[in-house]
C-alpha cells in the first residue's frame, strides 16, 4: 500500500483543505495517510514552514500549499501500475 505524508501545523488553514481533499481521494483509493505536525519537531519545522501543507507519495513531494485532486489521482493509479 502507498503511503501519502500531509506535513501540517495546528490551524493551518490550508492544511484543512488539503485534509479534505485526502480524504475525499482515500475513500475511493486506497493509501495509508500520515499526518506530520511540523510544531512538534525542528527539523520539520525548519524544512517546511513557510510551504505547508506539503504532500508527497512514499517519499516524492507532490504538492505544497494546496493539492490538486486530479493530479493526485493519477499519481495514484500510476503507482499501482
């Protein structure tokens, strides 16, 4: 199974967004869901704060600031090819 990582902070507006559309994407195709809080660890923090929500695909970024459903989906089906 993939695993797709959402790098987030606590009230993160953007990051809500991006959750929604994950979970949207998930309820149809199936991916593991990690969420990492950016506050909770200074490396995190300092590699990703001003770029948050970032999205990767086991270990590939994807999106930062928003994500695009459609391109999530592709990635998706191209990674269980």
């Amino acid at each position: 199974m993939r695993t797709l990582t959402l790098y987030t902070r606590p009230g993160c507006h953007l990051c809500e967004q991006a959750l929604l559309v994950l979970d949207r994407v998930q309820a149809e195709l199936p991916f593991q869901l990690v969420e990492r809080d950016i506050s909770a660890e200074e490396e995190l923090h300092s590699a990703y704060f001003d770029r948050i929500p970032v999205v990767d695909l086991d270990g590939e970024e994807l999106f930062e600031h928003f994500v695009d459903e459609q391109v999530l989906r592709q990635a998706l089906h191209r990674c269980g090819q």
